[in-house]
C-alpha cells in the first residue's frame, strides 16, 4: 500500500508540473490548494485542490527529496474556506529549504480556515432521557429537562482519561470534552458556585514536596449531607486547592465512609492535604481559599450546561441551555498536536484556526524561523503553541529540590520564531511555551510573540497556566492585551528577556501568593526589563488574597522595572506585605520611572535575614541552578553581570532601588528594605489614568506622559 501511496504521489507531481514549472519562471513559487471538496488524489491546483491537510507533509516530503533536501522554491498551501476535522496529527519533520526560501500554510484570500481536532455531533441525535433508573438518580427539578445520546452509536468510544492534574504535575491532553456553539459546557459538579471546606484531616497522605514518594492518598472528613446522593456513582472527582492559595489539583475519591462522613483519596497531593474547619497552627496560609468542589457526578446535573459522560456505557447526559437540534455541539477527540514542527525551519503558518482539541495546537521542536501569524487558538485542552514542551505520555517530575518544575531547559532549540496578531482563549493549561538561546553561553534566541490577545488560558488546570511561559536569552513580548486570568499571565525565566507594551486586566482574579508577571527561585536568570506597561484591575476576588502587578518570588534578582503604569493593582491580604510590585527575598534590581495610580500601595518586600539567605544559597537547588544549569562564575557571566562576582560571599543588606516614581493617592511603601530616592506623592492630578495632568506633575518632576496609544494591540495597518 505504501509503495501505491508514493506511485499515486509522483504521478500527481508529474501531472502538475506544467502547471508549477509555469508558475515558478514567473515567481519562483509553487502553490497548491487544499479544499473540503477536493481529494488527495487530485493535483492540487485551484480546480483539482487537495483534500487533507496530511497530504500537504507528503508532498514536502517528495519535493524534499527530488532537491537533495533543500526546497528550492518557495512552496504555498492554501486552504479554502471550511472546518476541516482532523483525526490525526500532522508532522513536517526536516523541512529546511535553501536560503530565502520558504515553505507557506496559509488560508486563501483571508476565506476561514478551521482545523478542528473534534467531531461534530447532531443536535437531532440527542433524546430526551426516559431511563427510570437513570432518572431516579438525577435532582427532581430536572427529570424531563436532560437529554442524552449514545456516543457509541455515534462512532466515538475514545473518551479520554480523567487523572490528577494541576499544581505539581505535568500537564496531559484533556479528557473528551463537550462545546455547543462555541463555549465550554461543565462537568456536572457540587456546589455550582464556591467550595466546600475541608473537614477534619485524618490523614494528610504522603507529602511529595518533602521527599516522600510512597504515593498514599489522603482521608478527610466532610461536614455536609450531600455524599448520600452520590451511592451510586463510580468515578468522583474533587478540584480545589488543598493546601495552600498558590496551588490546584484534581483528586479522585476512593471510597466514602458514610458513617465516619470521609473521603479517602486515591493520590496524595504535593503539600499533603490540610484542614480548612481545623488548621494546625503550622497550616494559616490560604486559608480562605483552602476547600474544593466535587464533580464528574450525575446526580448533580442540577442547572443548564451541565454534562456528565458515563465512560462504561458511553452515554453523555446533559441538561441543555439551548435548543440542541439548532446548535453547533462538538467533542474533542485528537490528542496529538495538530500540527508539528520538527528539526525545520522557514516555515510560516498564516490566518489558521485551530480550535476543539484536547491537546494543543502546534508543537515546535527543534526548529527556527518560524512564525505563526493572524490564527486563532481557541478551545483548547493544553496550550496553543509549545516549543519544546509535548504535554503528552511524561513522566511525573519535580525539581531537584522535590518542587514543581517551572520550566525545561531547551539551550539553543528555538531562534527567530515569530508569533503575531493571533487570538489565544479558552485554553486548558496556558497559551505559548516560549524558549529560545542558551542560557550557558548567553546566546540570543531573539523569539518574538506580539500582538496578541490572550484570555481565558487557565480553564483547566486554573493555577501556574500563564498566558506565556518564557524561558531562555533575549525573547520579546510585546503589545500584547492580557485579560480575565485566574493566575498568572506571564511567567518568566532567563536572561536579557523583554516585556514591553503589553495591558494586563483583571489578571490573578482568583489567585493567593501571586503576581500577573511572575519570577522565581532563579537568581542567575537576570537582566529582564519590564517596561511601558499598563496594569489595570489586578484585583482578587478575595479581599484576604494577596497578589500583585509583578512579583519576583523567593530570592530572584538582576531584573528591572521601568515606567510602567499601575492603576488598582495589588492587594496586601493576608500576607499585609503585598503591593503593585512585591519582592520576596528578592533585590537587586531597579524599579523606576513608574506611575502608580489610586493602588493600596506601590512596593511591598519580605526582606529575608541573613540567616535565612544564607541558608538558601547554600540549598540544592539554587546550586544547581547558578552552578549546573548555567556557571554564574563563567566568564561570560562574569563580564555580563559584574554583581555576580561575590554573589556567595558578601552579605548584609540586599536592597532594591526604588527612584523617580510617581505615586497618585498610592502610599509608597508596605515593608522592606530599600534604597528610596526622589519618589513623589500626589493626590489631585487627575481622576483616571488617560486625564492625567502632567503639566502640574512636572513642576516637581521632569517625567513624559504615559504612552498609552502606543500600549496594547495594534492594528495590522499601524504595524
């Protein structure tokens, strides 16, 4: 079959060259099309297009090899208009064309171009559900309002896996899930709002975090009645966070003690499981956000959107909150990426959508000059763009130091990708996974995401999912609009890396112990500059959380914070300390230049003793990470960062320099030790941040208006 395959092929090559030799002595481009009408046993021009977009691999494939394995024509694939469901993943590996050639996948004539990871489903399938014992188990209020359709009958046994995931695990593709008209439904849980508090505390399970790796799950009381509905079911979950603010995770329930009123866990969680009702005193923090829902249950199908799938018979129930024979209801099926990138170079993907998976949508390995411009990514299970990063078939992994790790190291993989003017939402675990350069040697990878506008990337896993997590030398972020996030919109790792022109809003919205732009643990990853900002609303919903516009966590330091505004950004909470820019045992770094508008405080630091910060030089895993990972006593470090001289062996005060601030009813300061200089308090100069008066400002200092026109998305035609 393979052998017909590549005959088959060839004889299309051959029955299109007339038609590509005509076209390259005019241009030097070959085009081919690729239609929902058309078969891959056409040619692939305009009037015999091809049909698949797996296809398009195999012709790079043979004009790869017909050129010794150097294209040396540029190569154009355009889609016609359509939702092309993809069942299987589509890789180009080893495409690198001769120079000044590239190889393009576009849509033709900006016509919508969906690849889709789903399958479709008919609204007319669904029946209104008559099972007397399926009914006996569902609220009264809703027998006669749920539908259900056999999802075997439709050809789909697939339904993915439910497992832990969250905080302390690497993200998997999602379990199947059910979108009608383009929006997210829910898995049938209790409460439908809020969380239930975690009762007495029986055991805590075994703690990972510490060391202890004997995988026992953890047993808790509960202190409500509600469990006695739920006899019947087979596959519970739980979601919430069970230690601390910071921190999510999914655990399956065991089996219920009905008498005892305790669930016993199957995994353990990282931090070992705490009491909200009865916390030792050792366990205050996140204490207001400590509890969980319970969901996968059918019994709690109880208000419309809600689903439940029953993976041993394959029926799907839902309590619909629109007409389904009239709307558009897809599941998610492919894991893999859509499409992969490996060991290549000079490819563009262009005005693309992807859209309805449970993976991502293009993995990158390997691979340089690439840039993806003008796609949407939307719905989701992992991220939409990871370099280096599967999110498929890994082991569980921690740090050296038994803490989650926050990034991989991909020294040299990735250099020069562009990604531009694209919509990333509703993702399930983040949106880009950026790395590019060596951190060991300093050298560039000069990655460039901008233009982007990211929302809704924590649907899944709701903490420690960033809109962008970047990693490695010299990589950009620019003009992009970060909004409604749980968490973190930016997490950041590496040297010399920008971030610049981008508006964040509502970021850290259910958040504890965080920032909308977050560093940490790293004190060889310096040199970052984050300017010309804008940060708005970065609030909690919880007046107890503390959060704030920029954080530079546990000991980080080397990096700059330079004439960004700060409008309603921050929230001491709990922890009193927090501010717009908060510092735990970080210092070492200038924040300057900056506006701080109506915000409960400008600059927050827990300043560590020196005690402390001897103890954590000396602990394995800042060792590893300014001795193995990089050498902060090379010479290319020693040359580009002079302070790293005597990192280990001066102490006494570690101070961050603060200067040339403005703060516009903000107070300056909550806590810390810093070196203040020439900072400035006001109170009426302007009630909103576009009508500042800044004439009356510069009487007491020589500072430029806020370049608000110039922050946030751009359109295409001011590029």
């Amino acid at each position: 079959m393979k052998n017909l395959l590549l005959v088959s092929i060839m004889l299309h090559l051959l029955l299109y060259g007339i038609y590509a030799k005509s076209i390259e002595e005019e241009s030097r481009t070959i085009t081919y099309y690729i239609s929902k009408s058309g078969s891959d046993k056409n040619n692939g021009s305009i009037d015999k297009p091809f049909a698949t977009i797996g296809h398009i691999s195999k012709i790079i494939d043979l004009l790869n090899k017909n050129s010794n394995g150097k294209i040396v024509n540029n190569v154009n694939f355009l889609f016609r208009e359509g939702v092309y469901f993809i069942s299987r993943g589509t890789i180009f590996d080893g495409i690198k064309p001769a120079e000044g050639v590239s190889i393009n996948i576009s849509a033709y004539n900006n016509e919508h171009v969906i690849l889709s990871g789903g399958r479709k489903i008919y609204g007319e399938n669904f029946r209104t559900l008559k099972d007397k014992s399926i009914l006996e188990r569902l609220p009264s209020e809703v027998r006669g309002k749920v539908w259900v359709i056999d999802l075997k009958k439709e050809g789909i046994t697939d339904y993915g896996i439910l497992k832990q995931h969250g905080f302390g695990t690497v993200p998997e593709p999602a379990a199947l899930e059910l979108f009608i008209n383009g929006q997210p439904q829910t898995m049938a849980r209790y409460p439908n709002e809020g969380i239930l508090k975690i009762g007495r505390v029986y055991d805590k399970g075994s703690v990972p975090r510490d060391g202890d790796f004997s995988s026992r799950g953890p047993e808790f009381g509960y202190e409500y009645d509600r469990p006695e509905r739920w006899k019947n079911a087979q596959d519970i979950w739980l979601y919430g966070k069970f230690s601390y603010g910071f921190n999510d995770d999914n655990l399956k329930i065991e089996s219920i003690d009905y008498q005892k009123k305790s669930f016993k866990i199957m995994q353990p969680h990282i931090y070992g499981v705490m009491s909200t009702s009865y916390p030792a005193p050792n366990e205050p923090a996140g204490l207001t956000f400590r509890g969980y829902c319970v969901y996968n249950l059918l019994e709690e199908i109880d208000q419309p959107g809600e689903y439940y799938l029953d993976r041993s018979t394959g029926k799907l129930y839902i309590y619909p909150s629109l007409s389904l024979a009239q709307s558009d209801i897809e599941i998610s099926l492919l894991e893999s990426p859509i499409i992969t990138i490996r060991n290549s170079h000079s490819i563009t993907v262009n005005a693309i959508d992807f859209t309805c998976t449970r993976g991502m949508g293009i993995y990158l390995e390997k691979s340089h000059d690439i840039i993806v411009d003008s796609c949407e990514f939307i719905n989701l299970g992992t991220v939409a763009i990871s370099m280096g990063e599967a999110m498929k078939d890994n082991m569980p992994d921690l740090d050296i130091d038994f803490g989650p790790r926050q990034y991989l190291i991909k020294d040299g993989e990735f250099k020069n990708i562009t990604i531009s003017n694209c919509l990333i939402s509703n993702t399930g675990t983040g949106g880009i996974i950026l790395h590019g350069g060596d951190r060991k040697i300093l050298d560039p990878g000069n990655n460039l995401v901008y233009n982007c506008e990211f929302h809704h990337t924590d649907r899944i896993n709701s903490t420690y999912s960033p809109a962008i997590k970047m990693n490695g030398v010299r990589n950009i972020i620019r003009n992009c609009y970060f909004h409604d996030m749980h968490h973190q919109a930016i997490y950041f790792n590496g040297n010399d890396n920008l971030i610049e022109y981008n508006k964040f809003e509502k970021i850290c919205t259910d958040a504890h112990d965080m920032g909308a732009v977050y560093t940490c643990r790293n004190p060889s990853a310096r040199g970052t500059f984050i300017q010309y900002n804008y940060f708005l609303d970065i609030l909690p919903n919880d007046k107890d959380a503390s959060i704030s516009g920029i954080y530079f966590d546990d000991g980080s330091g080397g990096n700059n914070v330079k004439n960004n505004f700060f409008c309603k950004t921050g929230n001491p909470g709990n922890f009193e300390c927090f501010a717009a820019v908060f510092s735990n045992g970080a210092h070492d770094f200038e924040i300057s230049g900056n506006i701080f508008m109506d915000c409960k405080a400008a600059i927050g630091n827990n300043h560590w003793e020196d005690a402390y910060w001897i103890e954590w030089l000396g602990g394995v895993l800042i060792q590893n990470r300014v001795k193995n990972e990089v050498n902060i006593f090379s010479e290319v470090y020693q040359r580009k960062y002079p302070e790293l001289k005597e990192f280990f062996t001066v102490t006494g005060r570690r101070l961050i320099q603060v200067k040339d601030n403005i703060m516009i009813r903000t107070p300056l300061a909550r806590f810390g030790d810093f070196m203040l200089q020439n900072n400035l308090t006001l109170n009426d100069v302007g009630e909103l941040p576009q009508n500042i008066n800044y004439e009356e400002i510069q009487k007491y200092m020589n500072i430029k208006p806020f370049p608000f026109t110039k922050v946030g998305l751009v359109k295409q035609d001011q590029q």
